[in-house]
C-alpha cells in the first residue's frame, strides 16, 4: 500500500500565486531594485496596481537607505513608505529644496546633503499592514504586528504590537511578554517549507505550546 504523497508549499517565485486575482503579487519575484529586500511569501493586494509596487509604493527612495520586509508579510491596497529622500532642511528660514529644480540653483547642491536620515526602515515577519497605512523613515516594525488601516506610522512598532492611528499608537499587544518571548524562539518564519506545510493548521490556529512542539526537533 503506498503512502500518500507529501503536500507540497506553495512556491514563493510564482508573482501571481492567485491566477483569478492578479491584484494579489508576491513583492520577492517582482522587485527589481538593489535598495529593496523582501523575504519569501509576502504579497501586495493591489486591483489597479499590484506590479507598480517598487514606483507607487515606495517613494523618495533615491538610497543609500534601504527597505527591508520579512516573511510572511501581507500589505493591503494603498500602503505607502515614504524613505529619506523624502526629507527637507528645517534649519534655516525655507524649507524649500531650490536646487533640485536646476539652473544655477544647483550650484547650491550641497545644502541638501548629509540631511538627517534615521536608516533603514525594516519590517519583520509575519506582518500585515492594513489599508492606505504609511510607514515614514527608519521605523522598525517587529514580528507579528499589525498596523491599522490609514495608520501613520512615525516609531517603532514591538513584536506582536497592534498600533492603529495618525500619529499610530500601541493599542495593545497580541501575546503576553512571556509568549512573545517564546513565539520569537520558535521563528515559525524560518522553518523549512516542507515542515511549515505540514503545520499551516497549527501555524494559524494553534497555540504557544501547540507550535513550540510542532516545531522542528519538538515533540509532536
């Protein structure tokens, strides 16, 4: 009596992984740009714009900073990061950035360098960002958060944190410290494809100790 075969992971290289619904595209096989890392199975819904992700959705990203979006990451239609280039000088009367429009302004170029610029900005895993959210400079979003539709995003964001508002605020967190520690540990996100496959039940719905032992070397 043969055994049945084993169930097979989704494929993280497909850009359409829905063929019905080409709105939903998976960000690693559509990027293009050196300044932008995306790990594997995180997607953007988008019904007029899925495949503009890297023009539409990521702006004034002129580097050296980069985006940075883990695993497992859903981001609904609208969700925007504004990068450094977005910034302007604030320390003299004008903010206006007179020799990006050229002619002899340009000769003044060096006023807009060395501008504060907070970094990277990263997104951990396992992240879903609603609707029309914004995520500005160099914040740092933790794994397994959740950022509220037409949210604006200015700090950083804790692992497991669900923030929501303009300026975004903690609403609260989705486990108790002690169970963040252990979700942390167990980086779910890193398993193997094959094993993750055979837990997708237990990864969604399970608890703590459910995928602590589901994990690879656990006690299932």
């Amino acid at each position: 009596m043969s055994s049945a075969p084993a169930p097979v992971p989704a494929d993280p290289t497909v850009l359409h992984p829905m063929p019905a619904q080409p709105r939903v595209v998976q960000l690693k096989p559509l990027v293009t740009s050196e300044l932008i890392e995306v790990g594997d199975y995180s997607y953007y819904d988008d019904p007029e714009h899925a495949t503009e992700f890297e023009t539409r959705n990521v702006l004034y990203h002129y580097g050296p900073e980069r985006l940075v979006i883990g695993k497992f990451c859903a981001l609904a239609t609208g969700v925007r990061f504004i990068m450094n280039g977005s910034n302007h000088r604030m320390d003299g009367p004008s903010t206006f950035p007179f020799p990006t429009l050229g002619g002899s302004w340009t000769d003044h170029f060096d006023l807009l360098t060395n501008l504060p610029n907070r970094g990277d900005t990263v997104i951990g895993n396992d992240v879903w960002i609603g609707y029309e959210a914004v995520i500005m400079p160099g914040v740092r979003i933790g794994h397994g958060a959740i950022i509220s539709a037409r949210s604006m995003v200015v700090s950083d964001v804790p692992d497991y944190g669900i923030v929501g508002g303009n300026p975004a605020r903690l609403i609260r967190t989705r486990y108790e410290e002690t169970d963040i520690a252990r979700l942390l540990a167990v980086a779910w996100w890193d398993w193997p494809a094959e094993h993750l496959t055979r837990h997708i039940r237990t990864v969604m719905s399970g608890t703590v100790a459910e995928l602590e032992a589901a994990a690879p070397g656990g006690v299932e």
